[in-house]
C-alpha cells in the first residue's frame, strides 16, 4: 500500500466525521449534522478511492504502459523506487531471457512492508525470482554504466524527492543508464511537468505527458496520477 497513513487518515477522518454528525442529529443542530454526514462521506469516498487505486488501479494501468513497450523478452529493464515490486515483477514476467532490476532506499513510509525481503517472496510467489535483481541506493546516484538499460521505469516514486534539484538529478541519472533508443516511462502525482522539461533539456524525443484516468486517482480527481515518456535518441 502506497504512503498507507493517508486512508488511514482519511478513513478515521470520515468515521469521527459521521459519528459527529449522528451526534449533532440527536441534539437538535441540523446545519451541524448535514455538514458533518457529507464530509464524512466524502471522506470515506476518499480513502475508497485511494484503496482502489493502490490495490488494484495502478497494477491495471501499468500492465498497459508495459505492454506499450512491445517488449521482445530479451530486454534489462530498471524500476526506480520498486518497492514490494508492483512493476518491477510485471516487467520480469514480460522478460523470459532478460532481466529487471529495482533500485529502492526501503522506506516503510514511501510503501507498508517495504523491504527487499518482501519484494524476493514476491518475486518467488511469481516465479520470476530468477529474472530480478534488487539494489538499495538512491536514484540520484545510480549504480550502473551509462546506457545500461533498454527501459527505464519509475511509479510514484521521484516525487519522495523533496527539493527540485533533486528530481532533476533523478531524471538526468534515468536517462545517463538508459540506452540509445531507450524508452522512458514516469508515473507520478506531481512535478510531472519538471520532469517532461528535463526530458526536452536532456534531448529527448516522442515525449508524452498525460493523465491515465480514475483508476490512479489518489483519494479523487484532484490528485491524479499522470505519465510522462520519453525516447533517448539512437
């Protein structure tokens, strides 16, 4: 579950919300109840919302993105922020003869249970353990040659980068290991517009820049998660 304290957040929100407004019924303040009832419904349509979207949405929406690389199976692929291996494991089902590599610092606030322990049993439940390689390290600094990857993937993971020169220096490392002709694909809840200006900066081309809909809707329309890519000229 991806930063799990904020359906935690809001679900207790919407329940306190409700009980408050049951109250307020019982004594009498009608204004109070109605206002209380709709923001506790709200509230839980939030954290419904961003349930869907960690639970089921993303995995959804990334089986599309990985498919749209038309992968031939013989890639190596790198998932920055892998977590538990969302991606990373999707990609490596698509990779019989290649390989996927995830690079994450572990953080249980980012993602619940992150550790790469987690991610290898997962990997094992989905008989590719075989086809992953796990790297603790920070995606500013990445631990591989320049050009080392045909694709390049990262899932709500640049934007835990706090400061500006920071997600630009994930960005450049992004595209310093992706090879020539190289695909690559951001999903992100903000600073996606940073991203697709450094990917004009840095020269790449085909660059997209979209939303993917209500199924990575992070408690409702207004945080949603969009995609940018971009190819590294041959």
């Amino acid at each position: 579950m991806d930063a799990p304290y904020v359906p935690a957040g809001y679900g207790a929100a919407g329940i306190v919300l409700l009980v408050w407004g049951v109250v307020s019924l019982a004594l009498d303040k009608a204004v109070a109840a109605r206002s209380a009832l709709l923001l506790g419904c709200l509230a839980l349509i939030a954290a419904g919302l961003y349930m869907y979207a960690t639970r089921r949405g993303k995995f959804v929406v990334w089986e599309k993105l990985l498919d749209d690389l038309a992968l031939r199976g013989d890639e190596s692929i790198l998932d920055l922020g892998c977590g538990r291996g969302a991606v990373l494991l999707a990609a490596a089902r698509r990779l019989p003869e290649g390989r996927a590599h995830g690079v994450d610092l572990w953080r249980s606030q980012d993602q619940s249970g992150n550790e790469p322990a987690v991610t290898e049993r997962n990997a094992q439940a989905e008989g590719v353990a075989d086809r992953i390689e796990l790297h603790t390290g920070d995606m500013t600094q990445l631990p591989f040659q320049d050009g080392t990857f045909h694709a390049v993937v990262s899932s709500l993971a640049i934007h835990n980068i706090s400061d500006s020169a920071g997600r630009t220096a994930a960005i450049e490392e992004a595209v310093r290991v992706l090879g020539p002709g190289g695909r690559l694909v951001v999903a992100d809840i903000r600073n996606t517009r940073q991203y697709r200006a450094d990917l004009q900066r840095l020269g790449l081309h085909d660059i997209t820049h979209r939303g993917v809909g209500p199924r990575m809707w992070w408690t409702g329309p207004w945080m949603p998660t969009t995609v940018v890519t971009g190819t590294k000229p041959s």
